[in-house]
C-alpha cells in the first residue's frame, strides 16, 4: 500500500475539508515554519449565525512580513474567554452543543499559551479525536526540510518514505508537477466539491464555516459528512 502524506498551514477551527484532508494521508504534517498571512484562515474562521456568517479571529501582532505562523503570538488578553462566549452564543442550543461543551470549554478557559501554531494544534488535535481521525500529525521542523517551496514538500515525502503528495486545490498556483513526477511521487488533488448537506440551525446552507457548525449540529454523526467516512 502506498503511504500518502498531506502538509498543511494550521488553521483556526478549521472547515470540514482540512480534517478530510487529515483523515485522507496516512501522516499530516502541520508546516508552520513558513510566512504568516494577514486576512487567512490562520488566525480566523466563519461560525454560521442566524444573521449570516460572522467571523471569529484570534487577535494577533505581525512585527515584520518574515514572521512565520509559528513565531506568531496573540496580543490582547481573555480573547479565548471572549471566543467561547460568542460560540455559546450561536451554538448553544444546536442539538449536540451539551455533549462537546466541556471539551471545548476546557481548551478555551485553560488556554496557557500566547502562540498561534500552539493554541490551533490544541484544537485540531482535539477536533480529530471527535470525528475518530486517527492520522498521525506531527511539525515539519521535525524533518529539517531544506530547499524551495516545491523541494521541501518533495523532501517531506522523501523522510516520510511516501510515494504520494496529497495537496488542496489551491496550491496548483505555485506547485510544479514536474518536479514531483521526476521524483517518483504521485500526486493526488482534493476535491472539495459535492459535499453532503446536514442539518444547519438557519438557512440557507453554508458549507465554508467552521466544523464546529457541524460537530454542534450533527454529534456522533459528523463524520458521515467528510468524504473520507462517506465515499
């Protein structure tokens, strides 16, 4: 069986797609040694309201454009107590919000680090274990990656012993499918269309939110709405 991997940016309570993206390699690694961007999913998400999507950012300091996501750190005090009071807001009563309450509550009110990477990997890890992603995640410092953009994913997949790169639509703007296939390593493009609809708590149907949205909503049973648990 060929062992795949997929690398990625953290993201702030991240959006359906990412966790499938997880659950579809057989190692993620979390790339946080690269440029933090303003106005991204790094330090943001959408939560679906009543009256539309509202966005939900993590308060952070940019000192210069070479600041990697992880040397990025928060700047403004009890904005987790501030986060958990708006997601209690709009979730609370979605039918499964009483079951996953404490856990999230606990990571927001017990939240002891000023590090962007750190505060999203706590919630990413936590977030695998309720949709039973079992994928091993781990930070690409581990693996030293030297080169260019396109040669430290070809590096990654090389110390990974992996034969196929996993990659989201987005990165087909920068990513040179040359250099891949004289490297012997597949690549493979997510499709993030064609997504189940579940039951949401206002309308219309919005699929670009947090999965929160769907955890609160659908309980037990989000994970039937990832591609990967319904192919």
């Amino acid at each position: 069986m060929k062992k795949k991997i997929a690398i990625s940016q953290s993201n702030y309570i991240p959006w359906k797609g990412y966790f499938d993206m997880i659950n579809m390699a057989d190692v993620f690694v979390i790339y946080d040694e690269v440029q933090y961007t303003k106005n991204d999913w790094r330090n943001r998400n959408l939560l679906k309201t009543k009256k539309g999507l509202e966005w939900i950012t993590i308060p952070v300091k940019q000192n210069n454009l070479d600041q990697t996501i992880d040397q990025t750190q928060v700047f403004l005090p009890k904005w987790n107590i501030k986060h958990w009071k708006t997601i209690q807001s709009i979730y609370g009563r979605a039918p499964f919000f009483k079951n996953y309450k404490e856990r999230f509550e606990k990571i927001y009110l017990e939240m002891d680090t000023l590090l962007l990477s750190e505060i999203n990997k706590q919630f990413i890890f936590e977030i695998c274990d309720i949709l039973d992603i079992k994928t091993p995640i781990i930070n690409s410092r581990e693996l030293s990656l030297a080169g260019d953009a396109n040669e430290r994913l070809i590096d990654a997949c090389k110390k990974l012993k992996a034969e196929t790169y996993i990659s989201g639509p987005a990165a087909k703007d920068y990513i040179k499918e040359i250099l891949f296939k004289e490297n012997d390593i597949t690549l493979e493009w997510i499709d993030y269309s064609g997504y189940p609809e579940y039951t949401q708590m206002s309308t219309p149907f919005e699929h670009g939110v947090s999965v929160l949205d769907l955890i609160f909503n659908q309980g037990n049973q989000a994970n039937s709405f990832l591609k990967t648990f319904n192919p």
